[in-house]
C-alpha cells in the first residue's frame, strides 16, 4: 500500500512538471521567435554593482527604446561564467530575439550561445568578446592596439621612463582585459621602454574588496614600484583610493581606464594625473543597434556590412583575427584640464 | 484476574491521513503550487524542452545533496564540499594539459575528491572533541587554498571535444547529467533505506553514545560517509568542469549553501537521526526549478538569495512549530 502511494508521489512529481506541455525534440531547428507584443532584446553585462555595467545597459535600453522594442536586463552577482550560463538559458527560454553579452570567459559560454543561435535568437558580444564561433559580430569600444599603446605611454610618461610598473586587472579570463594587456607587453618590448620593467600582473577581479587588497599587496611586495597601470574602471578606483590614503601621491603613479565621475576627485588632487576611457553607454547603444540590424537583416555580421546606429552614425563591420567587430572610436584621455565638463557625463 | 493482552506494534499504524501528512508531500505541494503560478505567470515555463534543459543547470551539485543527507542525518555537517570540487577539478585540468590523457585525468580527479573525503572522515574520527563543522571549515580553506596556489589565479581548460558531452549532452530527450543523477539517486537511496548501513547511519545520528555501545563501528561509518561526500564533489566536478569548458580555483563557490539547504529543505534534522533522502531529492528539483523560474521573470540575482534564504529559515521553523492538531510527521 505504501509503495503504491510512493511511486503516485514520484509519479505526480514528474506529471505536473509536464502537464500542459509542449515537447520539442532537442535540436530542433526552430524558426526565429515570433514574439507576441514587443520584441524583446537582452543584454547580459559581467556582474551588479559596476556603474560602468550599469552604464552600458543604460545605453543599450535607450538604443532599444528608440528602435520601439522591449529590453531585459541581466547581470550576475559574481562575474562568474557559470552564472552567464544560466541566464542565457532563461533567455532562450523566454524567445528573446537577440542577446548582447560582455563576457566572463571567451569559450566557457560557447555551448549556451550556440543553443541560443540554433534557437533563432541573434548573438553579439560588447566589451569583452567571446570566441568567434559563439558570436554573430563583436561591438569593440576602442582597438585593443590603441588602448595598450596608450596606456604604456601614459605611465612611462608619468615615471619619467624608468622604473617598475605592475598592471591591476580584472579577472583574469576576460577577453577584453588579457587583449589590452597582450598589446601593453608588446608595446614593453619596444627599446625606447627598454628602462621600464613590468614586474606582476595582479587581478582584482572586478571587485572592490580584491582589487583593494590587491593593490595593497602590490605596494608592499614591491617596494620599488614607480607605477600602476589598471585598465579596469573598479581597479582603478580601488587603486586611487589606496594611493591616497597611503599617502603615495607622486611616488606611486597611477593610469588606467577611470570613469571620469569615479576618477574627478583622484585627478584634481594629482594621484592620477590623467586616465582613459570611452563612453561606456556608447558602447550599450552601439550594441543596441547591432543587435536591432542583425534581427531586422540589414547585416549578417560580414565583413563589409554597413547600418545606421543611431545618433552615432553609420558604422562598418570589420574583420578582426577569425572574427568581425564594430569600433566604437579611439579611447578619449581625461585630465585635470577636461574633468570638470566630463565627470557629471558619465 | 484475566491477563490483557498488550499488543505493542512494530510499525507505526499508516493511515491516510498521516501518509498525507507528510514532510515529503508538503514539499510536493509546494511544487506543484509553483509550478502552477509559474505556468500561469509566463508562457515560458512550461515547455518541457526547457524544463528539461534547465535540469542540467542544478543538477551538478545535485550529486553532493544524496552523501550529504547522510552527513546530515549523522547530525555532522560538511561544507568542504565545494572547495573538494575546485581541487578535484583545477587538478584535473593542470594534469590534462601537462600531458596526462582524458579518461586517466577524470579518473584522477576522482581519485582527488574520494581522498578530501577521507581527510575529512578521519579528522572527524580522530578530533571527537572539535565538531564537524569546525574540522570541514578549517579543510574547506585548505582544499581551495591548495587549488589556488596550483592555478593561482589563471583558467586551464582546452578539453577535448568528447568531455563536453558529460554536461551537454543528451541520451534521446534526456540529458546525460540528469540519467546519472537519477541512477546514484536509486543507489543513495537504497543504501540508506533497505540496507543496515543505512540502519546504523539513523542510529548514529539519533544517539551516537548508545549506538557504539551497541557494538556499532560509528568511527568507520563516519569515515566512509564522508569519503563518499568527497567521492561525490569529485562526480559533481566532473560535469561542472565539463559544462564550463574551463576550470578556475573559485569555481563551485558557495555550491555548499546551496547543497545544505537542499538537504534540510527535504526534512533532514540537522540535529540528525531524522528525515527521509525522498525529501532532499524533491527538494533538489523544488529550488532548482524555483530559481530558474525566478530568472525567467529576470528576478535580479540579489532577490533570488533572499528567497531561497527565506526559504531554508521557513523549513527549518515549521518542524519546530508545535501545532498541537496537526504534528508534521518526518
């Protein structure tokens, strides 16, 4: 009797998760989601509590609004690829039309987004790419030679030429970060930094906490340090903030790519002179239309493909290694002479 | 002066009402409650190729919820687990990319998490006077610490093609992961409910003292319960490993919340000797679905742990509710 009523319980367990259901074989080739209302749009950032994220999806929702679609914002709690995982599961789940994603780490996602682009649904990456196969078309802020050049120039400029430099990043999988530091070593090995010694390259995850800590233990592993380049919005924060409660402005110098509203305090009092960035809504309103484009047809993602984004103009697709992208522009310096018309811009 | 027969019962009378009764089908309850406001919130929910996919998201640390509701049932606790799943994982990549072929490097990895197990069962065994939870703490830094000064802070992956299909793949209309788990589901539960092990495991927890001087070997139980908990971390790493295509040293961080509280949602006493393994695996599926039907109406990830916490503190309080008609039978 009781076994009787067991297996009824596993039975009605798997019963009502079915019922009403329609089946699908796996694979399926589905056509591209009719969407009942609104097309809905997502953009999945790298985690919460990041303004520049928090900017990027702002600039992507207005993007959307203009083109009259509907938008779904997602950021993980940690910049995990696991978490990225399962959100590009709930969107494929819920028939977005396109999904526009700055990854955690260029292939771990590959398997989702290929599930998302068999499903119809149009995959681009912004800010930091994943691999060519799990994207239709790349949105780039700046080229990645640019951004290293200058941020190798910057600081040799500060150090006077010479002396020890170590780079503070993000995590360390993030396709855009290890790009821009690939082009800083290059640019290292030029003679005329030959004087330039790059000792360590932290990782301070993109967290507040670590990237403090991090910085904290860059200083006092290496005594000698003359710079600090961090080419990630919260390390460079973290990094100013350390500074400067150290007391180490002008010892210590520091660049990277600051908000300009997050670095205003730091570059008025001189603990960092001058850093660079791009507009990060930019960035989300590019990718806003690039997505739009991709789903309307106007472009497929080739080399050569043309369409109008916006207020930024029309833009070009280019090839880039074995995958195309879409430059935003060139990075933009901030310093003492512009910062007060910047930092209540973004 | 005639004797009255006294029938003292083996069983408990089951009657209806207390079959119904039950922890188990209050959960069930809960689920198909769930399922019903899910369904009828959004048309996406039920799509049963969905729903099956997104088994394969919870599934991974499903595997650690079954030798953890015998930890629990114990009255001992292991958050190690996930820290074993990082070391287990992060060798296997170092060594597959040093040269060592696949199926060896699964086998090590194994191997890895089977021997944090069995660290954790003989501390246990050995230090009676710190608690389980102390000895696991102090393990769960040392294993990712290990997996941290290997990696330091890089990814190893490059699997070959085949591995990702553990995660991935499918057998007909069913994932792999979710065949797996339903085949060492069948074995957990035998083992705990139709095999004196099983028997000895409830006994331990209900009243260790009596037990050992009942001639039971609670040391060598203990033991193997928590080698089993490692050998299952190592299972769990496998097909997280395999569903990211790369390793890091802090994957699977606070996979052990999320385990425990599968565990004592299922009706499993913390304070050991009570529950029922039915309960953690009804359980797995509960907060498995409710999370991803929490993320199809873009729940921000920040509300999605308050409910789930909200959840394990109502689990753990109602038990405890002496509501004098109605006693929850577990």
């Amino acid at each position: 009797m009781k076994k009787v009523l067991i297996t009824m319980m596993a039975l009605t367990l798997s019963l009502s998760t079915l019922a009403g259901c329609s089946t699908k074989a796996p694979g399926d080739p589905a056509k591209t989601p009719v969407a009942a209302g609104k097309a809905k749009y997502a953009i999945i950032v790298k985690n919460t509590g990041n303004p520049y994220n928090e900017k990027e999806m702002e600039g992507y929702k207005k993007a959307i609004a203009e083109i009259g679609g509907e938008t779904i914002l997602k950021a993980p709690d940690q910049p995990t690829a696991e978490a990225q995982i399962q959100m590009i599961q709930e969107l494929i789940a819920q028939k977005v039309v396109s999904i526009a994603i700055a990854a955690n780490d260029p292939d771990a996602l590959q398997p989702a987004l290929k599930k998302a682009m068999d499903a119809g649904i149009k995959v681009i990456s912004l800010d930091s790419a994943v691999n060519a196969q799990s994207r239709l078309v790349h949105v780039n802020q700046a080229d990645p030679n640019a951004i290293g050049r200058v941020e190798i120039e910057t600081i040799a400029k500060m150090i006077g030429g010479k002396g020890e430099i170590a780079i503070l990043s993000a995590t360390s999988q993030a396709t855009n970060q290890n790009s821009w530091i690939t082009v800083m070593k290059k640019t290292l090995e030029d003679p005329k930094y030959k004087d330039i010694k790059l000792v360590k390259v932290a990782y301070g995850d993109d967290l507040r906490d670590k990237s403090v800590s991090e910085t904290e233990a860059l200083l006092k592993t290496y005594p000698n340090l003359k710079g600090i380049v961090a080419p990630s919005t919260v390390a460079v924060a973290a990094a100013a903030k350390v500074l400067t409660d150290k007391g180490l402005k002008g010892k210590v110098q520091l660049t990277g790519l600051g908000l300009p509203s997050e670095m205003a305090d730091y570059i008025t009092s001189g603990v960092s002179t001058a850093v660079h960035l791009w507009n990060p809504m930019d960035v989300g309103y590019l990718a806003g239309y690039a997505s739009d484009a991709l789903v309307k047809g106007t472009i497929t993602g080739k080399a050569g493909d043309k369409f109008k984004a916006g207020t930024l103009g029309e833009k070009t697709v280019i090839t880039v290694g074995d995958g195309t992208e879409i430059m935003l522009g060139d990075p933009f310096e901030f310093n003492a002479g512009n910062i007060e018309q910047w930092k209540t811009v973004y | 002066m005639s004797m009255k027969q006294r029938i003292i019962i083996d069983k408990r009378q089951t009657t209806l009402k207390s079959f119904f009764f039950q922890w188990e089908w209050l959960l069930i309850l809960i689920f198909i409650i769930m399922t019903l406001v899910n369904g009828a919130l959004t048309p996406f929910y039920l799509n049963a190729n969905n729903l099956i996919g997104a088994t394969m998201t919870f599934l991974d640390k499903a595997f650690i919820v079954l030798p953890m509701a015998f930890v629990i049932i114990l009255a001992d606790i292991d958050i190690s687990v996930a820290s074993t799943v990082a070391l287990s994982s992060v060798i296997m990549a170092v060594l597959y990319n040093s040269g060592m072929p696949m199926g060896l490097a699964m086998i090590v990895c194994l191997l890895v998490g089977t021997l944090c197990g069995f660290i954790n069962g003989i501390l246990v065994v050995k230090f009676k006077e710190l608690s389980s939870i102390i000895i696991t703490l102090a393990t769960m830094i040392i294993f990712r610490g290990i997996a941290y000064i290997i990696l330091k802070d890089q990814a190893s992956g490059k699997f070959p093609e085949w591995f990702n299909f553990l995660g991935w793949g499918y057998v007909g209309v069913v994932p792999l992961i979710l065949i797996v788990f339903i085949i060492c589901a069948v074995i957990f539960t035998f083992i705990l409910t139709k095999t004196a092990f099983g028997r000895r495991v409830y006994a331990i927890g209900s009243n260790p003292v009596a037990s050992r001087f009942t001639g039971i070997k609670v040391d060598k139980i203990k033991v193997i319960v928590f080698t089993l908990t490692g050998l299952m971390a190592g299972i769990t790493a496998l097909f997280l490993t395999s569903r990211m295509g790369s390793t890091r040293p802090n994957i699977a961080t606070g996979y052990e919340l999320d385990i425990i509280t599968m565990v004592v949602l299922g009706g499993i006493s913390t304070a050991g000797g009570k529950g029922r393994i039915y309960g953690a695996i009804i359980a797995v599926f509960l907060i498995g679905f409710l999370k991803y039907g929490l993320g199809l109406f873009n729940v921000p990830a920040q509300v999605l742990l308050i409910i789930i916490g909200l959840l394990l503190i109502i689990a753990v309080m109602i038990p405890n509710l002496k509501l004098k008609k109605i006693k929850l039978r577990r």
